[in-house]
C-alpha cells in the first residue's frame, strides 16, 4: 500500500496527488480484504493515470516509495508509447534469459533452446552437437582468492565461450562453474576439436588475484544425436550423455575434451565429419 514518507510534505488536500493516492489506497485496501494470502504470487494492476507527466509521477513515487509501480508514459505519442512499452518489454526478456553475473544465456534459456534445436534438428534431419563444461578446481579459486576473484574468472570464461564459438552457436551459463554451448549442424568430432580450441585459448589466459598470477583449465563433455538411440533421441538423453562424458573427464584427471561412449561410434570417424566441418577444422591450421 503507498506509504508518505517521513520527512515529505503532505500535499494540499483534494490536489492531483492526494486524490490519486486515495484512489491507489482504496485499490489495495479493497484488493487485500478480498484476496488470500498467497506467497509468491504477484498480479499487476494497470490503470490511466489523467493529467500526470511521467516526471512527476517519479517526484510521486519517490516522496511516497511507490517503487514497485510500474509507470509508462501514454501522454507521449502514439509511436513512443509503443517504443516504451517494447523497450520494456524487451529489458524484461533479456532479464528473464540471461545470466546477471556473465550477461550469456542462463540455465532456464539453455533449456528452451536445447529443445528448440533438437526440435529443428531431428525435423530437418541434421546433426547437433552438446559440449558440456565444467571449470576444474574452481573452488580452491573462491576459498584463496575470495568470491570477486571467482567471479571475475567467470566473467572472463563468458567472454572467451563468446569470443571462440561460431556466430551461432548457443553459449549459456548453467551452474555456478558449469557452462554450455549448443552447437547446431555440427557432428561429435567437430565438438571436440571446438572444446579443444576452446580449452587451449583458456589455458593462455592468465588470471592476476591479490598479486598472484594463475591459470585455469576445464572439463568437456561433448554428446551429439546421432550417437544416441532413437528412443533417446531428445534434450535431456543428450544433456546426460554430455554430463557423463564430462563427468569421466573429471574422473581422470580433468584438463580435456571427451566425446561421450557410444556403440555407434565404432564406425569410421571420418564418415562422421561433414566437408564443410573439414574445411572449419583444418583450412587454418599450419601443416608441417
């Protein structure tokens, strides 16, 4: 309910801002004696507010903590209107889907996208690949170093899945050390080598802490479609056969990409990597 707070001045009885906290009182109240208490769950109520500018409903708001109402400017254009509520529309998404910590994709977009693309993939008959990453030995950074140290490695880890993957690739966020990428079109061994490359740009990143100076490595696990059953053919069979596979990586000895174990892959690697995934792997390499 709006509250004045101690030290604003009432404003003048009857004026624009009395009569509309009355209203806003009398909508709460009523609404409060009407509806039961529920923890959790949140309604908001939107209503034309005649007369006032945005600017001085945030005077208002701030005088009687009205934070928590949400304000759009109708006064305004058509058109602005509208850009302001996409604007925030917009803001609220980005919110909603992505990490506060290293601004990639959080867990809860990791797991609409991945059904997405297994989705598209097994419509279009295509490959897609899951590396699974996991930071090795991250905990000794937080406990030596402190948690803005851990932090910071992670934000850096962000930047180096953003800066290293393909355009459109799908890096997210999914645990506290625990990172993601979807790749489409891409077969289990084009994964590897791209968690390799990954791995190796890591390793030359340097991190500086209290005066200390360390390195980091991680964990891969890579899973793709065609290594699973047709019965297993969907996004959490796929997210396990990652997870196993960076699991058995961490098991022995950490610090490496693995492609997950499956019968199918007793076939002829070659016969599993795309022309066009040849071209990716090797057109830049140098031969010696």
């Amino acid at each position: 309910m709006p509250t004045k707070s101690d030290n604003a001045p009432l404003p003048p009885e009857g004026g624009i801002y009395g009569n509309m906290l009355a209203d806003l009182e009398d909508v709460v109240e009523s609404v409060l004696s009407r509806a039961p208490a529920r923890g959790g769950a949140a309604t908001a109520l939107v209503r034309v507010l005649q007369g006032i500018s945005l600017e001085e409903w945030e005077r208002c708001a701030s005088t009687y903590s009205l934070d928590n109402w949400l304000a759009v400017p109708l006064q305004c254009g058509r058109a602005e209107a509208v850009a302001k509520m996409l604007e925030l529309q917009q803001r609220l998404a980005f919110q909603r889907d992505h990490d506060a910590l290293t601004g990639i994709g959080n867990r809860g977009y990791f797991d609409r996208r991945l059904d997405e693309e297994v989705s598209r993939a097994l419509r279009s008959h295509t490959e897609l690949s899951l590396i699974l990453i996991d930071l090795d030995n991250f905990k000794q950074i937080n406990d030596r170093w402190g948690h803005a140290c851990g932090d910071r490695v992670l934000r850096e880890v962000a930047r180096l899945l953003q800066n290293s993957m393909r355009h459109y690739d799908i890096t997210a966020r999914i645990g506290g050390e625990e990172f993601a990428v979807i790749l489409p079109a891409t077969t289990v061994w084009t994964g590897v080598m791209l968690g390799n490359r990954l791995l190796s740009a890591l390793k030359k990143e340097r991190f500086a802490c209290d005066r200390d100076n360390f390195t980091i490595t991680f964990s891969g696990g890579v899973s793709c479609l065609a290594m699973l059953d047709r019965e297993r053919k969907n996004s959490a069979c796929l997210l396990e056969s990652a997870d196993k596979a960076m699991y058995e990586v961490k098991k022995n000895g950490k610090n490496k990409v693995a492609a997950a174990a499956s019968a199918k892959m007793n076939k002829d690697r070659t016969s599993l990597v795309h022309a066009g995934e040849k071209k990716l792997l090797f057109g830049g390499m140098d031969t010696e």
